[in-house]
C-alpha cells in the first residue's frame, strides 16, 4: 500500500464521517438523516468516534490489498480521522471527568 493512498483515504474517511455528524448537508438532507426516527433511535450519527468507525470499512475495503492489511487498516483509518477531528474541532471533545472514590464507601468493593 503507498502511503499517499491511506493518507487519501484518511482524509475521505474523515471528510464522510464528519459529514455525517456535524454537517447538514447539500438541501439539508443528511440532517434529515440524523433526524430520522430509526436513526435517533439508536444515535448512530451522534457520535464522532462511531461514525468514523463506519465510514473507515469502505475506506479499507477500496485501498486493502490483503484480509491482514484490511483488519489492520480498518481501524487506522478510522483512529486518523479522529485525531483529524481533534485537531480541526477540540472543543467538541470533552475531557473525561476526574474520578475520585469517596473514602465513606471505599470499604463496600473491598474485603477488610
């Protein structure tokens, strides 16, 4: 595989799944998509990091020569076109919040 292709094909992965997220579209059409009953149902398009998960199959599926290189491709796709993401967009990612345990209910998870 050259290595202009999974860069092409990083930023058409990403370009799709963002598209698919954040955009409404040419006539609003793909936010009538994400609108859609079945589709808000289970928030298929509500996520960034789903998305790309999704739109990256193809991706692999064109530029894969091979079943090894597809299943390790698959996901390097789509893990570039979330840092892509990250990079263009960081406010949209929210930080994971602190955890802290609370030492009054420390002792229920563990023996004494």
């Amino acid at each position: 595989m050259d290595p202009a292709e999974f860069c092409v094909a990083t930023l058409a992965t990403w370009r799709l799944a963002h598209l698919l997220h954040a955009e409404d579209g040419p006539w609003r059409a793909v936010a009538r998509l994400r609108q859609a009953r079945a589709v808000r149902q289970f928030g298929v398009l509500d996520c960034f990091l789903c998305v790309s998960v999704w739109t990256a199959l193809p991706a692999a599926l064109l530029i894969s020569t091979r079943r090894r290189q597809f299943l390790v491709l698959w996901p390097a796709l789509s893990a570039a076109a979330i840092f892509l993401e990250r990079a263009a967009f960081p406010a949209t990612f929210v930080d994971m919040p602190e955890y802290s345990e609370d030492k009054e209910t420390a002792h229920v998870l563990r023996p004494e």
